[in-house]
C-alpha cells in the first residue's frame, strides 16, 4: 500500500458504522455493539485524527486534552490490512504535534500492544491506578 495514499484529518467525525468496523478489523476491545457509546465516547472527546484511504477510515487517535499539560491518548487504531506501514506512528506524530511540546501523552495500553509504543517513545510508567469500569 502507498504511504503517500492515505490522508489524515483533524478533528472529522467518522460515522459511528465506520468506526464500529475500524475497531473490528484492528481487534480493539470496545463496546461494539452499543453504538450510542461509541458515538458518546467521540462527541465527548476533543481531540480526533483519523487516516483515511479515499473514503475508507483505516486508522484513529481519540483524545482528550487540555492542550497545556497532559493529553489521554484513550483509542489509537489502524485497519488490519493498513498496519505496519507507519499510519499508527503518523497518528501518534500529529497527536503530539497539536498537543504541544509542553503536554504528556498519556495512554493505557492493550495487553498485545505492550512492546509497541516504547518504539514510539512512549516509556513506561509504574506510578499509574485504574477504578475499573463495571461494563
């Protein structure tokens, strides 16, 4: 697939169905089959870039943030037959790039995704706690 092909957006909203797919196809656990949460989770976030391929949404970065201190990275995806062609790394680039040099990224990673993001120059961190979701 041509790198050069694929265009990213700021702050578009996919339709809920084309992020549902999204998802499906790069194994994010999300609630897929509520897509009043799903799309709650987006009109809620304020800071989305998505990659597309002519009309096809193949990859995602959902934030949100306060632009001066810290950014929580919540959902980073990229379509199964798009990855490992430097899209994810682009989506991280451009977070960071409207973050500003002077704001964390934050995230929480999927258990598969570990050894990813430290090549991303992510580090990690031991000082973190969760109250987890009940559904």
């Amino acid at each position: 697939m041509n790198k050069a092909s694929i265009s990213y957006k700021k702050q578009e909203l996919p339709e809920t169905a084309q992020i549902i797919a999204l998802y499906k196809s790069a194994g994010i656990n999300r609630p897929m089959d509520d897509t009043g949460r799903i799309a709650k989770m987006y009109e809620n976030s304020n800071l989305i870039i998505s990659a597309w391929k002519e009309d096809m949404l193949v990859g995602i970065a959902r934030s949100l943030t306060d632009f001066c201190y810290s950014c929580y990275l919540s959902d980073l995806a990229v379509h199964l037959d798009f990855q490992q062609q430097g899209i994810g790394e682009k989506l991280i680039e451009l977070t960071k790039k409207e973050i500003g040099e002077r704001t964390s990224l934050i995230l929480l990673s999927a258990p598969k995704a570990m050894a990813y993001y430290p090549q991303k120059g992510f580090s990690k961190i031991d000082n973190g706690f969760i109250i987890i979701r009940k559904i």
